[in-house]
C-alpha cells in the first residue's frame, strides 16, 4: 500500500491517476492512510487523497464534508465533486454553506452534490432561498429545480417576479420539471 500512496502523491498526475485503481481495489482498508494525507501539508497531496476516496465505494460521507473547509479551493472542490459520488443527507448542511464559497466551481459542485442528495436538502435550500444574496440564491434555485420537490413551488412562483433574469429562468425551468408551466389568460 505504501508504494501505491507514495505514486498518488509523486508529483506526477499521470502516475497518480494510474494508481487509483490498484488503490480502489484495496477497498476500506487504505480509507485510513488516504484520509490521513487530507491533512498534509502539501496541497497536491490532499487533492489527490481526496480523489482516491471519492472512487473508492467505501468512503463514508462524513469523512468528506470536514473537507469542504480546507483552504485550498482546489481541495474544496475535489471534496465537493466527492460528494457526488457519496451523497447524502448528513452533508447538507456543509454543502449549503459550501454554496456561498468563494471559489465558484466549489459552490456549483456543492449544489450539484445537493441534488444529488434530494429531497432531504430542500428545507435547507428553502430556507437560504430566504435570506442569501443573488448568487448564492441562483445555486440554491437550479438545485431546487432539479430536484423537482412540490415544497419548492411557492418559492418558484415568487422567483418568477424577480429582478435576476437567471432567477427568474430557474425559477420558469424548475415549473416547467414540476410540469406547472401552463399559462393561463382569463378570457
């Protein structure tokens, strides 16, 4: 094992892609070492721990989302793309504050994981759709919308009335998968 971790953190991004399969077929066991190098010191290093954990089928959700608040955007990124492979609803409340992070892939990912995860992370995307600012409103929104929850109608309806034209659009597109986009005139 130790030789397939010293090719993951080589410095070589072809070697250490080569080995997350010799890695993953090490199952739970390498969870441990892989987990430990989230936390060295080198940046490349925990990037590419935390994207063997995110091909291992072992890793745990709750090892991932402390992960979100390392201070490399490159490394909250890999966490959050992680996520997608290991949703759940345990990381909801990470994932939405990882929506207003300041690197932008970071925060799309997280509400792409927020999907992912489903119904369980609509009462906490219904509620930053009360309080946060546009940008972080627009994420929580297009994942609203994809997750196609009923609860999310009355935000949606709301939304149709906004300034932001990308609101107002994930708002219409969210009515549309809930297949409520019937106009109606009065006659």
């Amino acid at each position: 094992m130790q030789d397939l971790l010293k090719e993951l953190v080589s410095g070589d991004d072809d070697r250490a892609e080569n080995v997350i399969p010799a890695l993953v077929d090490l199952g739970a066991e390498v969870i441990p070492a892989l987990l430990d190098l989230t936390r060295s010191d080198d940046v490349d290093s925990r990037w590419w721990a935390v994207r063997a954990l995110a091909a291992l089928p072992h890793t745990q959700t709750h090892d991932l989302i402390p992960i979100l608040d390392d201070s490399s955007p490159e490394v909250r990124a890999a966490a959050a793309l992680a996520l997608c492979g290991h949703p759940h609803e345990s990381a909801v409340g990470a994932l939405i504050r990882s929506l207003a992070d300041e690197d932008q892939l970071t925060a799309g990912l997280a509400a792409n994981a927020l999907v992912l995860v489903g119904n369980s992370a609509v009462p906490g995307l219904l509620e930053v759709m009360d309080k946060a600012p546009t940008g972080i409103r627009i994420l929580a929104l297009r994942a609203l919308s994809e997750i196609r929850d009923h609860r999310a109608i009355p935000i949606m309806m709301k939304c149709l009335g906004e300034e932001s034209a990308i609101l107002r659009y994930w708002a219409g597109e969210g009515l549309t998968r809930l297949g409520l986009d019937m106009v109606y005139v009065k006659p």
